[in-house]
C-alpha cells in the first residue's frame, strides 16, 4: 500500500507582511498588477481594480470556456455565424472549413483569431450571444466583480471591460486546465485547416525572450492599447502580471516581475527520509528529496513513498514523492531519490 507519511508534513509558517508595490514612473502601464498564483497575494498594483478594456486577453476566457465544454479533437466546420465581424487578427478561416477545436483554441491563443474565438463560441453555445452570457456565468463564478463581457474574442464593445486584477484572478484558474496551460506556453504550432497544416506563432515575445514564462495572452486594439498577461515559473511558484494600456509592455513585464521576485522568501532545503529495505545488505536506507523554492506566507510539505522497498535498489532510482504546498495548494513535487546502492543479501556455504 502507498504510504502517505502525514506525519512527515514540514511546516514552515513564516507570516509576514507583504508590501505592495505602488504606482512606478519607471512602468508604462495605466493599469497593472501582479500576484502569486498559488496565495492570490497582491505583489504589485497599479489601478487595479479600474475598469479599462482589456482587448485580446479575452481570449483567455473564452478558450478556458473551450477547453472545459469541448472536446479538443472534435472536427468544427466553420459557418458564416462564426465569421460574422471577425475582422483584425484572424487565421483566415472560411465559411465551409473544418478544423478541429484543439486548432482552434492554438489560433485564438497563439495567433490571436478572432475568427477563432467567434468559432469556438459558436461550437460551445450555439450562438455568439449565448456564450457571451456563459462567459459572464463564468465570471460570476470566479467573482470577477469589476468585469462584463459582450464579444468572445475582445473587439471593442461598449460594456466589454475588465480590470488587471480580474484579468489576473481569471488567468490563475485558467492555468489549472491542463489544456489551456499546454497550448498558452507554444511558441508555436502547425494547425491544419480542410487538411492543409500551416504554422502559426505566438505573439508573446516573453516566451522567445524569458526562460520561465509560461505564456499567457496579448491584446491591442485603438481603444484599449496594448495589453499583456504573463505568467512565471519562479522556484515552483508561479506569479501573474496583467498589464492594460500600455506602451511598454514587454519591459513593462520584466520589472514588475523583477520586482516581484523581491516580495518571496526563498528557502532550499535536503530531506533525509529512512526507507525499509527487504532482502538487502542493509536493513534500511536513509533517502534524500531536496528544494529550493520561493513562498508566500508558508509552505507545507508531504513525504509519499512505498514504506518498504525489496533489494536490490540502485543508487539514484525514485523511490517515492516529496508534495510541496502553499496556501494548501501544490505548488511541485520533487523526487526522493536513493543516495546509494543496496545489494541482495545472500547466504554462504
């Protein structure tokens, strides 16, 4: 049986007040925010809770919606409903195509389609107009207070709006879909429309240019200017930035999550775990799991490992899991691993 040694759980409970940062002359953004995904910690703002619209980044709704209602290798065929005011950013689909919604959700996140996004909508609700009033349910849901929807792809309309903080709190439960985390983190992908594969790339510079980011959507349109919303792996934490009319958004990103960094204590440790070994040289062996992660508030860990293991055992094999948590949420595992070999132990005449 797989043991779970609750016993074994760490807990580091290191409170402690996190400053936000304030408005920054240094960053171009008329509205920003940064958080820790796993904690929801404010670790930056600046006007976070104004209304502004947020263009593009819409899209994170509507292809969380997507990845939840449909199936992604099901065929679509494209009708005119579906085009119907799909204009700017598009992947140039026709009335009559097929491709299928996993090609869809990669044109409307990586490309940015509209034509894609007003698909999709149609594919879950039948109508752009009903899925508007899903995305709304979905809002409701997650409480987005200061946020209404009226296109699925982000067009301006004139109550279509959001906030970076909203933005930001819709983007943390959409990277729990495994589906919408895969394909927001390409660089690019091959789509294939009535069987003719093209490649598509990604609008967000972030992933060509910074390591840990992770995705997640661009916007711009004349109104709203341009808009971003990022997310970074930083020592198994992940921090979310939303920037909405900004000039410099790219820069805009790389301070505000520079700065961010800052708000994190970082702890690394090496776990010595004793494990039974059966038909050994040795009747037990003293395994390791090591970290180094950043946390907000606290961090709890699970030891998870078979409490018994049969010889022989060769040094450097995975002998079970070390659960990391914050805020009661996983946030990584890493392995334990057998420091050194143990053979069989045999009997001499």
């Amino acid at each position: 049986m797989f043991k779970k040694i609750a016993a074994f759980l760490l807990c580091f409970v290191f409170l402690f007040t996190v400053n936000v940062y304030a408005k920054s002359e240094n960053i171009s953004a008329r509205y920003a925010v940064a958080i820790d995904k796993a904690t929801g910690t404010v670790l930056y703002d600046n006007n976070m809770n104004d209304r502004a619209s947020m263009a593009s980044t819409t899209k994170i709704m509507t292809c969380l919606i997507a990845c939840e209602k449909l199936n992604f290798d099901d065929t679509v065929t494209i009708t005119s409903d579906m085009l119907n005011k799909a204009e700017g950013s598009l992947i140039y689909l026709k009335a009559g195509d097929n491709i299928t919604v996993g090609d869809l959700i990669k044109g409307a996140l990586l490309a940015s389609g509209n034509d894609a996004a007003n698909a999709l909508a149609v594919a879950v609700s039948g109508s752009i107009g009903d899925f508007v009033s899903l995305m709304n349910e979905y809002a409701e849901e997650f409480n987005l207070k200061n946020t209404h929807f009226e296109t699925p792809s982000g067009l301006d309309s004139g109550e279509h709006y959001s906030t970076a903080y909203d933005m930001a709190i819709l983007t943390s439960h959409a990277l729990d879909n495994e589906l919408f985390s895969t394909v927001c983190s390409m660089q690019s992908a091959e789509i294939i429309i009535n069987s003719q594969p093209q490649t598509i790339y990604n609008h967000n510079k972030l992933l060509y240019k910074t390591e840990d980011c992770i995705g997640v959507k661009t916007g711009y349109t004349e109104k709203s200017g341009r808009c971003l919303v990022s997310a970074f792996n930083y020592k198994k934490s992940t921090i979310i930035i939303v920037t909405l009319n900004a000039y410099d958004d790219w820069n805009d990103h790389q301070k505000i999550l520079d700065f961010s960094k800052k708000r994190y204590r970082v702890y690394s440790k090496a776990v010595e775990i004793p494990i039974d070994v059966v038909g050994g040289v040795s009747d037990s062996l003293l395994c390791r799991a090591e970290y180094d992660i950043a946390y907000i508030n606290s961090i709890e860990t699970e030891a998870c490992f078979y409490p018994i293991i049969y010889a022989p055992v060769i040094k450097g094999s995975k002998v079970g899991k070390l659960k990391i948590y914050s805020n009661n949420k996983l946030i990584g595992t890493v392995d334990i691993i057998a420091p050194e070999s143990v053979t069989v132990w045999q009997t001499t005449k």
